[in-house]
C-alpha cells in the first residue's frame, strides 16, 4: 500500500487511526490536491501564498483548530489528527505552504491555547482557529538563532503595559501575520528566567515588517524581518505567568519539531514514489532505470529509513498523547528527518539526470526546500545537543 496509514486501531493497543481518522484523511488529501497543488507554482513564483485567503478555506472545514478546545471554536481531537493533517499536508507539490499552515496550527499557537488567559483566547486564538487572523512565531533574532537565552529584544514595564524594542528575523507568515507569539525579555539579570511571551498584534503603532527575505527554498512560503520600535502593548497579553516564557517556548518547540517531522516524511515517501516511477518510465541501455540493481536497492533503503523515522514519530506521538515529556524522541525524530530528507531529495534527483537538474521537474524544488529542516526549529547540532543531555553526557554532567 502506497502511502496514507498503515496502522488501525487494535485489540489492547493505543488507538492511532481508526476509520475516522481516515475520512479525515481522505478530506485534507482532497483540500491540498484542490486547494493547494493547482497554485503551488504560482505561489512559488510569487514568493508568497495568500494566507488569509487559504486560512478562511482550512478554518471552515475546522482543519486550524483540531486539537484545541471547543470552547476557542477547535475540534478538541486527539493528537492522531494532528498527524494525519501533517501527512496529508506533506504530500503537497512544495513544502512553503504546509510549513506557513503548521507554524499556525502547531507553532505559535500551542503556548497561547495551553498558557493563555479567557480573554486572550478569545481575541487571538479563535480568530486564528477560524482562520480569520494569520499568526507567527517571533523568536529568532540577528544575533540570537540557535542560543534562544540570549535574545535582545526587550519589552519593559509601563503601568499596565510592555513597550517593546528589538527586531526578529526570518519570521514565517511575517508578511501577513495579524499577530506574533513574541519571546522577549521582561526582566534584567534573570538570565532565561528574565523572559516572556507576549501576542503582540501586528497593526499596533511601531510594529514594522522591514524587508521580505528571499530564500534558497521554500518559495511559497514568506519570511520577513520585523522590527517593534516603542511598540506598546497590554501587559495582559503576556501568555502565562510573566518570566517563564524561555520554558514555555522550549515546550512550545517539542510539537513543533514533532510536527515538523511528520510533515517531511510524507513528502520524502511521495518523493522516492515519484522517482520509483520515473526510473520506470525511463530507459538507458536497453533497460528502465529502475532494474539497476543500485537504483532499486538505493530507493528501497530510502523507504526503510523513511518508515523509521515514521516510526520514531509516532512512538513520540504516543508518549505526547500519554502526556509524557517528548523532549528526547522529538529531538531524535527532528535530527533524523532534518538529515533524511537531505539525503532523499538528493539521491532522488541524481536518479532523475538532467531532467531533475531543471525547474520544471518537482524533484529540484523538494532538493531546494529539503535544507531547511536541519537549521529551522533549532538546527542538527542543536537537537545532538539536547539528545546528549538527555542521556547526561554534556560536560559538566557526567557521572565521576
Ligand atoms: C526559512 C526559515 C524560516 C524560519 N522561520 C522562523 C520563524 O518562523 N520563527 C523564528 O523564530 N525563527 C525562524 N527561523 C529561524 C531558525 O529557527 C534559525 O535559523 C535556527 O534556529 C538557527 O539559528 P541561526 O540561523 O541564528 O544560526 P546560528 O545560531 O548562527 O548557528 C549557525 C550554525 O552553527 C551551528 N551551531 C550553532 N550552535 C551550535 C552548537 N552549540 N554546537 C555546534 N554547532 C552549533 C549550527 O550548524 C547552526 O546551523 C527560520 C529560519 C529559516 C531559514
């Protein structure tokens, strides 16, 4: 069976998809090859996809707010959802826009549905689950990528308000976001104790996008810097207690690198597919492709990796929906995929020639888009890091 799950509910075992979980899936294959796959190169050339346009259209179905509470107007499902729409998404004809809708569903939105007062809920989260407001996730900075402590951006006490100051970079959906899950540092000397998020609306006095960024990949989807000059807002839009934003983002990272994971592998299945049928199709000295034995033997190998790491995602699912702490499988899961769908994308379009050399062919957008999953939501080195810590090996912490 050519993609979609394998896996049904059983006798004694945790559900994962049961026959539901499978119309849905048949829903969201049916939104992308309608929605999105006829747009998919106009919005790469465009260098952007019409956010809010889309966002209406997923909204209506209900597809933006499956695993948040009923109350926001989400569909309070399980977490299984969740990875079928990432599936699903994944096998879209470019990678821009699943990443612009998860970064929405599963990036900036998860702290705000968990942390986040009534009130703030009810301004920012059910709009965003509607589809009606665009989020994003402002973390990065100029000077402040991979070591998240050391963000400058400061937003300081003004009777009941913050009045923010700094810059973030390579912020997605930053062109058109309605408003930003924003970390930045709320006080002095605490080190990562020193920080909050805060939803800062995008249409308040001083909030700047300051240049649109043109990137390797990803086309579809855009990244912009942004820039809060003086930019004042509520102190009530803090998400959680004041100074435990740094933790409340590194939380909010595990489902986004989980989320990030499952979306890649899906698109790498569809890649080695696709490429399956071209060695097919294809013919060099007398024979298809395909029949070389270091052809077939190599796509078979990527098919094994890729069900392995199929399988690290949903054992991470299971202990997600077991409400145990994902940090180590998420980790592992998002180092596998970020170097996985590199060596996919890669050995693919060396079995497509030429022709995988030419824009034309779908092969050399995946190559494109397949380098960002190693720097983006925390880069490889990183995620060795904190799967090194996990098992006490950082200096400083092994046994004597
Ligand atoms: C297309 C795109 C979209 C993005 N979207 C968002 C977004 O929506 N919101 C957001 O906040 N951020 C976003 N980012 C930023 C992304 O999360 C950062 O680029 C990433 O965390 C790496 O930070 P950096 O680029 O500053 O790299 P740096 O921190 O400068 O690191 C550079 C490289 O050094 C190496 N390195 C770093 N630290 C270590 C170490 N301790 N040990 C060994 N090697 C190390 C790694 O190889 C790393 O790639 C996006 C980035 C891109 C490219």
């Amino acid at each position: 069976m050519a993609g979609g799950a394998r896996l049904q509910a059983g006798e004694g075992s945790e559900v994962r998809f049961t026959a539901e979980h499978e119309m849905f899936r048949q829903s969201v294959r049916r939104f992308v090859e309608q929605e999105i796959n006829p747009h998919a190169d106009e919005w790469e050339e465009a260098g952007i996809f019409p956010a809010h346009e889309l966002f209406r259209k997923l909204g209506d179905l209900g597809f933006l707010g499956l695993t948040y509470p009923e109350e926001y107007g989400g569909l309070a499902l399980d977490f299984w959802y969740t990875v079928v729409f990432c599936e699903e998404l994944g096998r879209a004809d470019c990678s821009g826009v699943p990443m612009g809708i998860t970064v929405h569903t599963d990036m900036c939105t998860p702290a705000l549905a968990e942390h986040g007062s009534d009130e703030l809920k009810k301004q920012f989260l059910e709009p965003a689950i509607r589809g009606e407001m665009v989020g994003c996730i402002g973390v990065s900075e100029p000077d402040a990528g991979s070591d998240v402590a050391s963000i400058r951006t400061r937003a300081v006490a003004d009777g009941d308000d913050w009045v923010i100051n700094g810059r973030k970079l390579y912020i997605t959906n930053g062109t058109q976001a309605d408003w930003v899950c924003l970390l930045a540092r709320t006080s002095e000397g605490r080190g990562y104790k020193g920080m909050s998020l805060i939803v800062v609306p995008t249409n308040t006095p001083g909030f700047s996008v300051s240049r649109k960024l043109r990137k390797l990949g990803n086309h579809s989807s855009d990244t912009a810097e942004l820039v809060l000059d003086n930019v004042r807002v509520p102190q009530a839009n803090t998400i959680g207690p004041e100074g435990m934003g740094f933790i409340l983002q590194m939380q909010q990272f595990q489902r986004e690198r989980l989320v990030g994971a499952i979306t890649s592998y899906a698109g790498m299945e569809k890649t080695v597919r696709d490429t399956i049928e071209y060695c097919r199709q294809r013919r060099a000295f007398g024979q298809p492709l395909i029949d070389n034995q270091v052809i077939h033997f190599r796509l078979a190998e990527l098919l094994t990796e890729i069900e392995a790491l199929r399988a690290l995602c949903y054992m991470a699912v299971e202990q997600m929906v077991a409400g145990e702490d994902i940090t180590r499988l998420a980790s592992m899961a998002k180092l596998k995929a970020g170097r996985l769908a590199r060596q996919v994308a890669d050995e693919c379009l060396q079995f497509y020639g030429g022709m995988g050399y030419m824009e034309e062919t779908r092969i050399s957008r995946a190559y494109r888009d397949s380098r960002l999953l190693s720097i983006g939501g925390g880069a490889d080195e990183i995620m060795l890091g904190i799967i090194a810590k996990t098992e006490g090996m950082l200096p400083g912490k092994r046994e004597q």
